[in-house]
C-alpha cells in the first residue's frame, strides 16, 4: 500500500527500457553481512554476533548466528556495530547557499537551474556517505522540481544519494519567504517557495506541485507571524491527502502551529516558539514535530567571538526547552538537520546529537533518525529497521551510539539497497566455501 511500491517497478522499468549505462544493481547472490553487534532500533538492545542476509536489495533473514547461504558473498565487519541506515527528515538537498544574508538572493539571481541540479548531486554524495540512507527533503529553495530530477537520476543509479520522498517548490503567502529586500521594480524574479494568496491560488498550486512529481507538499503556516490562513492551508491538504500524500507545515509560532493542525497538516517543521498547549495539541493529533535544533548547536560551537557566541546559546537553550518539553508530553519528534549550505551538507548525524542534548535519551534520539522518521515518511514496511523484507539500508560504527551518540558522526561504512557506498571497516568480501 505504499506510494514506494507502486511507483518503483514503473521507475525500474522506464530505467531498463531506456537502456542508459547500467545502473548499479544489487548482486545476483546473496550478501551476508556480520559484525559484533546490532543495534535493534525498536527494542533499544543489541543482538551479539547478527548474520544479515541480503537478496536483491532486500533483508531476506536476520538474526544471532544464522547460517550463511550457500555461495554468499561476506561482508565481515569484525568487531563493528550495525544500525538501520539513517532518515533525514528535513533536509534541502539543492541548497547549496552562501552563509551571508545576501546568500539566498544570490544562488538565486546568479546559479542556472542546471548548476543547482549538479549541486544536489553532491549533496545527496555528502548525504548518504555520512550514513543517510533516506531523506524527507522539504522544499527546493528555488530549484523548482530539480528534486524531482535528483530523486528520479537516484533511483535509475545515475547518481549516488539517498532514497528522496520530495516536496518540490513549497506553498508561501504572497509577500513573504525569501529572497527578501530586493527591489520591487523587478518583475518575475525567482523566488524560494512558490506564492500564492487565496483558496483557489492555493488548491491550484497544490495540484501543480503534485502533477510534476511531489510526495508531500510543504507549506508555510507563518513566517514571523501567522501567513497562510486556515482555508487556504486546508485547500492544500486536501489536495494532497486525496492524492495519498503527506503536508508538512513550517510553523515556529504556537499560533501557526495551531492553524496548521486546524488545516490537517501532518507533521510541524521547527516549532520553536512552541508553548506548552500548541505542543499538547500536536501530540493529540497524533502529527509529528521536526525541531531541527542541531543547525543552532553548530551555529554556537562556530560563532565568530564570545559576543555571538553568548547570544546564539541563549537561543540554542530555549530551543532546548522547548524539544525536552515536547519529548516529555509524549510528541513523536523525527529528526532533520536543515542542511542548506555547503558545510552543513553530510552533517545531518549533528541533529541526532543536539536532540540527546536536548533530553531525548540515546535510544530516543536514534529512533528519530530511524523507525520514528520511517513512520513519519510512510515508509515503515521499507526503510527505518533492520527486519526481513526491508531494504539493506545499514550503516556500521566502531564505537557505542547508546553510550555516546556522537558515534552516529564517525559512520564508517554505508550500504544502501545491499551496495556497498562507503567501507573504512574491512578491505576485503570474501565468500563462503
Ligand atoms: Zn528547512
């Protein structure tokens, strides 16, 4: 029933029929991958000595010590610790931004939308090697439907990167969102989300957006104050929930946190002026909160001087509050760094960090890059665990993510769909006899 299995074999078949340089596809053979332990995202305990069986693309057994299939090819990762691959759940994979205030204005006004595509390539590169196997990416910034175009280019094997659900341009009010500051005079400039004003302008759009290829549509339900109203936003989830897609709304105040659940959106993005009854009401509504509060932790381990340095913690330690009060009124948090810029791409394990810092406990923070962010995407028969008929999405660690999660950002091997991406653990495959 997922969007994911009726959508991949026409992918695969369009791929094949082209008949385009061979994309990388899993070994014929079963894969066997060992190593000392596994994490067991659900339970929160390890198994000792797990044996995973990979055919084509799949987890077909896992478990302690299983016997390995006849002719199997073996991945041995010695002394190592496995975990499901990790979920981004908001994440920009074409933004490749200028840290400046005049960054956005910039990539707009100045990069082709062919070089924002070759950006998101490298990203989506930097994404997966630090271990994220899949990604909820919530808006283009500008880049149009070029994440379409990533997310199909992926699929077909033509470049290296995550399993992407995509959102495409964003809905806006008129009047707000970035670039902001430019000059009135200039007619049809580009902007970051697409805006619109009023019911129709706002179901039209939502329709568009989902014509050309969205997952999930985001909108915006307040931009320093409330923006888009409750109809217009209801238009849009409509729209999407017909069409079996999910809304996520960018709200940071309680009052947009309020009109986007009034509208139906299913998870909110930031939050971070939430009070106390808006993170009530997103808990009774069973809709998910992305605090994406790990860019404000680097924001102060990185400030210029002292003075920055003070004002961007007092920030970070509100932000603190509010994430630990969400956890404690029992608020289903995914995990999503916000990366944007050059340096923050392949740096999305920070945010599972800053969520422990925040008071989630480790195992917590873990599930919120795993089989919380799975469920959240609607891809928990797929992605998120590492059960039988789920994708061979693992990565593997040298040290303890329950003792110190700061582990997650040291990955040091990836694999995604049974292909191995990244390998500092072992030199070399062997098979068995
Ligand atoms: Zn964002």
């Amino acid at each position: 029933m997922s969007l994911f299995l009726k959508v991949w074999p026409l992918l695969l078949l369009a791929g094949s029929a082209a008949a385009q340089p061979a994309p990388r596809t899993a070994s014929k053979k079963p894969r066997v991958v060992r190593a000392a332990r596994l994490l067991d995202v659900r339970s929160g305990a390890f198994i000792k000595n797990p044996v995973i069986v990979i055919e084509n693309e799949r987890i077909s057994a896992v478990g302690p010590g299983l016997p390995v299939p006849e002719g199997a090819e073996v991945i041995d990762l010695g002394g190592a610790t496995v975990l499901p691959g990790l979920i981004d759940s908001h994440t920009h994979l074409l933004a490749r931004m200028p840290e400046t205030p005049e960054g956005y204005a910039q990539d707009l006004i100045t990069k082709s939308q062919a070089l924002r595509a070759l950006e998101g390539a490298a990203n989506a590169r930097a994404t997966l090697r630090a271990g994220f196997t899949t990604v909820r990416d919530v808006e283009s910034e500008g880049a149009f439907y070029a994440d379409v175009a990533l997310r199909d280019a992926i699929r077909q094997g033509l470049v290296e990167g995550p399993r992407m659900l995509v959102s495409t341009r964003g809905l806006g009010a008129v009047g707000t969102y970035y670039p902001s500051g430019l000059s009135p005079d200039l007619k049809d400039r580009p902007t970051g989300a697409q805006l619109i004003s009023g019911v129709e302008e706002a179901r039209r759009a939502a329709r568009e957006q989902l014509g050309h290829g969205a997952d999930l549509l985001k909108l915006y339900a307040d931009w320093h104050h409330p923006t888009l109203t409750v109809e217009e936003m209801r238009a849009i989830v409509e729209e999407a929930h017909k069409a079996g897609r999910k809304v996520a709304a960018h709200a940071v105040t309680s009052e947009g946190i309020r009109n986007a659940l009034a509208a139906g959106a299913d998870s909110i993005e930031h939050g971070h002026e939430a009070d106390r009854a808006a993170l009530e009401l997103i808990k009774k509504q069973g809709a998910f909160l992305i605090p994406t509060i790990g860019y404000f932790e680097v924001a102060v381990e990185e400030a210029p001087n002292a003075q920055a340095r003070q004002l961007r913690d007092k920030r970070l330690q509100s932000l603190r509050k509010v994430v630990a009060l969400a956890h404690k009124a029992g608020v289903k948090i995914a995990s999503g760094f916000d990366a944007n810029s050059a340096r923050s791409q392949g740096r999305n394990a920070w945010e599972v960090v800053a969520l422990h810092r925040a008071g989630l406990p480790p195992i917590e923070a873990i599930r919120a890059a795993t089989s919380r962010a799975a469920e959240l995407l609607g891809l928990q028969e797929h992605v998120g665990t590492l059960e039988p008929g789920r994708y061979a999405d693992l990565i593997a660690l040298s040290g303890d993510p329950l003792a110190d999660v700061t582990e997650l950002q040291r990955v040091r091997f990836v694999m995604k769909g049974g292909l191995v991406v990244r390998n500092e653990l072992t030199s070399d495959t062997n098979s068995s006899p």
